[in-house]
C-alpha cells in the first residue's frame, strides 16, 4: 500500500513539472493591452488598462513569485525559459506601474546611484531579485540555455525594445515564438537596414555582442548571426556576401527610451 501511495505521489509529481507554470493570467493581460504594430515589429502597451487590472497583474506576479527553485529545476529548459522572460516582462510592467502616469521613460524610475533595472524590488525562485538579475543572471549568466533570441523577447518597456508579445511565453511553443520574434524585430528598418555601404542595427547588438558568437546554429561571429537572418534582414545577395566578407561595416543606431505607451494612454 505504501508502495503504490509513493508511485501515486512520484507520479502526480511528474506531472506538474511537465505542465510547468501557468501563465494564462499574463496570456490575458497581454491580449487585451497590447496593441501591435506594423505586423509584429513593434507593440505598445495600453498603462492605463493594465493599471486599471492592476489586480490581476498582482495575482500572476504573486504566482510567480511561489515556485521554488526545486519546482523551477525540475522543468525542461524551454518551459524555464518561458516562466523567465514572462516574469521580466510583467515586472518590467509592474514597475512601470510604480510611477505612472507621470512615466516617460523607465529610465525615469531610476536614480543617480542605481538603474532601474538593478532595483531588486520582487521575489523569484526564493531570493530578492531585480530585472538586471534575471535577465543577466538567470537567462543569460545561468550557461544553462545559449539562446540569443531571447534578446527579441525581453521587453524594456521602451520605444526601442523589440515588441512586447501580445502572448505569453510557454514551454511547449517556445522555439517559434522566439523565431517569429526575432524576424519579426529583424525586419523592422527602423531598427535594422542597409544605409549605402553600412548595415545599421539595433544597439542591441552592440550590448550583447557575446550571445550572438556563442555558436548557436553554427554562428561564432556577430556577423555569422546576422546572415542566418539575411532575409528578414532584407540583405541582397551581393550585401550578404558582402557581409560575409567582412566588407560591410557594421553600425549601431541611437536607442529609443521613450516609453512604449499606447495613444491617449499617457497624461
């Protein structure tokens, strides 16, 4: 009997790690605030309507914030990574939250002495964390995942971020997300274009030169990368070889911090 209790418990045990976290609280907030824009190269998020479902945001943060670190490492790593950029998404909104209306950049919710995003102001998986420590940390400094796209999925709240997705991450469809995130912040040539004889790109690119020469998919260089999306990217086949050559130079253009606000959503 004690053995069959004890294979029932391992077993329902399985099963909630498979299912991983729920993030349909987050998935409907996103939905219903988002307005997305020129087919998904960038979105703006309505303050005003997320601060009116304040609640609900508080709800999903709280469920956030009770996975254990146990909990978290029995997980696959593509549902890892989704709870991951979920969380960053929706506290980079909750502190947005913190100061608005009377918001026009993120930038403005920091100080002298310390960014925003070093404020350590929520729990995740047991300890005090801020927006610096999940993304560096977790996602990028834990060596568990080598994945640049996520660059494309963590919104900043800002003008130049890549589009807050009007979805949630989850496990189970995290590769075409990310993929479809990033062609679709690629594409977009307010970010990324050809200008005479350079290839300007995001700053983005700039700031985390590293991710993008890890040998993901084969790229070792930031140039390798760039070519694995030479179409979204619009390159011809004599800049792509150009670009493979080391023929092009590559620039990076000014950032926008201004924030993602949707119309009529700001004083």
């Amino acid at each position: 009997m004690r053995f069959l209790l004890a294979a029932v418990l391992a077993l329902q045990c399985l099963v909630v790690q498979a299912a991983g976290f729920d993030h349909t609280i987050w998935d409907g907030l996103l939905k219903k605030h988002v307005l997305t824009l020129r087919g998904g190269q960038a979105s703006q998020l309505n303050y005003a309507g997320m601060s009116v479902d304040h609640s609900q945001l508080k709800t999903y943060l709280t469920q956030l914030s009770r996975v254990t670190r146990t909990e978290f490492d029995g997980w696959d790593k593509a549902t890892q990574l989704a709870y991951l950029l979920n969380a960053y998404n929706a506290y980079t909104v909750e502190l947005v939250l913190t100061g608005y209306p009377k918001v026009a950049s993120i930038k403005d919710l920091g100080s002298f002495f310390q960014s925003p995003w070093k404020k350590a102001f929520f729990q995740l998986l047991g300890q005090a964390r801020s927006l610096d420590d999940v993304e560096h940390g977790l996602m990028r400094g834990s060596g568990r995942y080598n994945e640049p796209r996520v660059h494309f999925a963590a919104n900043c709240a800002s003008i130049g971020c890549p589009a807050l997705r009007a979805q949630a991450y989850v496990g189970e469809r995290l590769d075409a997300q990310l993929e479809d995130a990033t062609q679709s912040f690629l594409s977009d040539r307010s970010r990324n274009r050809m200008e005479g004889d350079a290839m300007k790109v995001s700053s983005i690119f700039k700031w985390y030169k590293g991710d993008f020469e890890k040998g993901w998919r084969g790229a070792d260089s930031l140039t390798g990368f760039l070519l694995l999306y030479r179409r979204s990217l619009g390159l011809t086949d004599a800049a792509a070889t150009s670009l493979a050559a080391d023929g092009l130079a590559i620039e990076y253009l000014d950032y926008d911090w201004r924030l993602n606000s949707t119309a009529g959503a700001r004083p």
